[in-house]
DNA sequence: CTATCATAGTTACTCAGGGTAACAATTACT
DNA sequence: AGTAATTGTTACCCTGAGTAACTATGATAG
C-alpha cells in the first residue's frame, strides 16, 4: 500500500515536471528560431558526427516521418547536410559548419538554463537521478 | 568541467526519457479511449474533489483554452460535470460517477504501468527522485 | 454608486509534433 | 533470380498547445 502511494506519486509528478520543463525550453530555444525536437537532432549530430534518419528515429523514439519533417526543416535552415554513403537507401546526415556554428551558441543558453533548474540539487543527487531514469527509460524500452 | 558534464547529461537524459514514458503511458490510456491531458485532470479532480479552470490551467501549466477544450471532451464523454458556484464567471468541475468509476479502473492499469517501469528500483531512490523533480519543478516555476 | 480594472472562460485561428498506411528504391538473403 | 527486409518519402489525420480578441461577471477606487 506504501508502495503504491509511491508509485502514484512519481508518476505524477514525472507528468507535472515535464510541461514546465517544456515549456521553459521552448522560450530559451526560440531565442535562436529552435525547436526541441531540432535542437535534440543538432545534440546529437554533434556528439556522434552523422546518423541516418532510423538511428535518429530511435535515438528519439518516434517514427520515421516524423524525423524526414524534422530533417527537412533543418535542411531548409542549412544545418544538417547530407553525406554519401555506400548504402543508397539509407540518408546520412551530419551538421554543417553553420550547424556547428549554431549549436556551439545555444549551448550556452541551455548550460545556463540547466545550472538555473539545477539550482539547490547536488551533484551526487543528480547523478543519482541521471541513472536513475537511465533505468526507467531501459525498463520502459525493453 | 565535471559539473557542465553533469548538467549536460542530465538535460539530454531527461529529454529521452519523456518519449518513451509518454509513447507507453498513451498505450495504457488508450485501452480506456483516454489521453494524457485528460488522465491528469482526472487525477486532479478524483484528489481534490472539484477544480476551476484556471486552476486546472495552473496545474498543468497550460493556457485557458487548452483546458477549455480537454474539459470540453471530458463532459461529452460523460466525466466530468459542472458544479454550480457563487461566482458566476467561473466554471467549477468535478467528477461524475462515471468518471470516478472510470478512474478507479484506469487507475488499476496506471499503477501496473508505474510498478513495470520502477522494477529494480529502490523505495528510497524512488523518494530521492519524487523530491528531486519537485525542487526542479519549482526552480522552473519560480 | 458608478466607472474602471481584473478575472474566468470561450471562440477563431495558427502551429508543432506525431502517427498510420501506402509506396519506391535499394540491399540482403535463400 | 526472386523474395525479404530496410530506408526513406508522401499524403492524410489527430492531439495538444499558444495568441488575440471577445463576453460576462466580479472587485475596487473615487
């Protein structure tokens, strides 16, 4: 019975964090014309170099169309380019020097706005709470 | 160094955990024709008993008309009904028999749900992580 | 007590983001 | 060589959410 009020509780409050969270990303993304599904492809893209549209669609758990529209629009904004590779059916895609360029300033924006949400939390209990929704997210894919 | 690492990681760890928790968690609503935004003013209204608008529109940190809209589907389904209240401008919900009846069923598959996902995690990593993300969140709204 | 300001909710319009189904092009496999 | 499977696209539909403009009601200052 314990158990289950705890339950109750972080689902809960996972759903009640998420909106704010959300929403406070988009303000700081729109600063520089982003939205959070583009601006977790540039992450991406800019930690592993390049990836094709279905490793991106796993990496974000959504379906392929979703990221050809995603990609598209980032194409349209010069960020991401295509890059040939032996198989044709596949698109590889990796940042543009403009990309990289962007990416670098709005991780500066995002830094801050992570230390400000942060604010009060130690660095253990974050780590603490990184692996734990590690878990979670392994759990919930598995 | 070591600390932007830390709130890098957990940033772009908490993004990817929110699609799979919200890709499963529509899955189990959808057994019972619900969505999120519905689910959570179900919640709200089973625990509190009856709610205006706008302070839905707080909790979920939404604007007016999204609310206007989920309540709107909620009373078509026969959910949720309109208390009258002194004030006249305001709209006061609360839950139908058929709604509390609804929740209580939903609610069986919510926390199967919320056991599957949590499996090897500990009661007191649990707790850490409810009170972690209830700091953030006021970080955030603050 | 009236005029102004504030609050609650709705409507109309727009947008992001995502899903499914059907399809073409290419590659892998038997 | 012929059939599977994989990759990506297009077309169509839906949820969820925001802004602006509005009505109705209540609160307050003079």
């Amino acid at each position: 019975m314990f158990l289950i009020e705890i339950y109750q509780k972080f689902f809960q409050q996972f759903l009640l964090l998420y909106r704010p969270f959300e929403n406070n990303l988009n303000i700081q993304l729109s600063k520089h014309d982003l939205h959070r599904a583009q601006w977790s492809i540039l992450h991406f893209l800019f930690n592993y170099d390049s990836a094709t549209l279905v490793e991106l669609a796993n990496y974000q758990s959504v379906e392929k169309p979703t990221i050809t529209r995603t990609i598209a629009r980032l194409e349209e904004l010069g960020y991401v380019e295509h890059v040939p590779s032996k198989d044709k059916r596949e698109k590889r895609m990796r940042l543009t020097e403009l990309g990289k360029k962007i990416y670098s300033e709005v991780r500066v924006t995002i830094d801050q706005y992570e230390q400000d949400i942060l604010k009060g939390i130690t660095e253990e209990e974050q780590l603490a709470a990184i692996r734990i929704m590690g878990e979670i997210r392994n759990n919930i894919i598995k």
